[in-house]
C-alpha cells in the first residue's frame, strides 16, 4: 500500500490540530494516509529518527542574499557537479539504492566553505585507500563540500535561477526527486518494483549523458559496474 510522505508543514498541522483537541490520532492518521503510531510519534514530539525520519521531507525553501546566491551558482558552475548514484543491495536493502548528489571540489578552501556557510551539507578532503589526502598534480589537497537527496533538493531550487552551465542538470534533478517522492513507499526490507528501478536508472543513465560520463552510459551499467574492474597491468607468470 502506498505511504504518502509528509512535509513539515504537514507535521506542524498534525500537531497543532491534536493539540487544539476534538480529534483522535486513527482519525489523522486516515486523513494522511500514514499509520496511526506514527501519528502517535509526531504528536508526542519524538525524534524524527528511524521510521520518523523516512517519512517526513524537510522541503523548506533556503533562504539566501540574492548576490550571494548569484555568487555561489557561478562556483557550481565551474567546480560543481550533480550526479545520480547506484549502489548493490545491502542489509535491510534487497534491491539497488539510487542517490542524488551534488558536491564542489576545489583546491581553495574558500568555495566549499562558501557553501558549507549558506547550505546544509559536509566538509571533507577525499583521502586514498592508503590514507594520502588526493590533490592534483602540483597542487594542494582538494576540499569538497556535498549533500545529497532531499538537502541537495533544497539547495538545487536555491540556485536554479542563477544556473547557465549545470541548469539541464539542475532540472533533471528536481524531476528525479519528484518522481522519487511518489513512487518512495517501499521502505528498508521491501524489494523495489521492477518499475521503479528501471524509472530512476533512467533517471541515472540521463544524467550521466548531460555530465559526459560515457563509461556509465549503457544498459545494465549497474551489474557491469558491480563486477571488479580488470588490472591496469598483467599478472606475471
């Protein structure tokens, strides 16, 4: 059956009308279409964890300076990137996880800490598998900043009117997210429909022609891009 998400400023209603009285939580939970114990979460004020967090998207509008907003879309013009991830099913997960990302690599650290400052996200310096931080030639290390899904939503329609290199790929996004949003009520544990993967591989497969990633492009890229890559050099006899 399908579970609708709920915005926060569906939370904040479902409160308030409990706490004026005069209605059950059976009866706001069937007007939602949610369960009646996670009715029961929200009007006690838990933490949004677990179940909590699955169904509540926090699509509040960013609030940023226009200049600064101009200022930060021409960064992400030139060292941004928007990108749709696949990853194998693992533990409570039996089928393959789609993810938006967005992120800013640079070797100054003042661009992603420009973004770290106005949007939700992290900081990190991309380390090797042998621990050394990853720079370019004759450069200093790279800083990235990056956030994904619903965050990445947020910050993709605070920068969209400022866009003119990445705006393709900043529609395309906001497209895989709305379609995400009405098809996401399977949870951890349920095998996706074959339709609904095959809609955010499409998705995926969009996204990597926009970026010129060729290697990902091609049909069944996932079950290739599961197999071990072959060694760069032969193994000696």
């Amino acid at each position: 059956m399908k579970r609708p998400m709920l915005t926060t400023e569906q939370v904040a209603e479902i409160r308030q009308r409990y706490a004026d009285g005069g209605v059950l939580q059976r009866q706001l939970a069937s007007e939602c279409g949610v369960s009646p114990s996670l009715i029961s979460m929200i009007v006690g004020s838990k933490r949004h964890t677990g179940r909590l967090t699955q169904r509540i998207v926090d699509d509040t509008p960013i609030k940023i300076d226009e200049g600064e907003a101009r200022y930060l879309a021409g960064l992400f013009d030139g060292e941004g990137s928007i990108s749709i991830l696949v990853t194998a099913p693992s533990g409570a997960y039996k089928s393959q996880r789609h993810k938006l990302k967005m992120s800013l690599a640079m070797t100054d650290r003042e661009g992603p800490e420009a973004f770290a400052g106005a949007f939700p996200g992290s900081l990190y310096r991309p380390y090797s598998r042998i621990g050394i931080p990853v720079k370019l030639a004759h450069h200093r290390p790279m800083l990235v900043w990056s956030c994904g899904e619903w965050q990445a939503l947020r910050v993709i329609r605070a920068l969209r009117p400022f866009l003119r290199v990445k705006h393709r790929q900043a529609d395309l996004a906001i497209a895989y997210m709305a379609a995400h949003q009405a098809s996401n009520h399977h949870r951890g544990g349920h095998v996706l429909p074959s339709w609904v993967i095959a809609q955010r591989e499409d998705f995926r497969v969009r996204m990597c022609r926009l970026n010129g990633n060729k290697w990902h492009d091609a049909a069944g890229s996932f079950r290739e891009r599961a197999q071990p890559r072959a060694s760069r050099w032969p193994r000696s006899a």
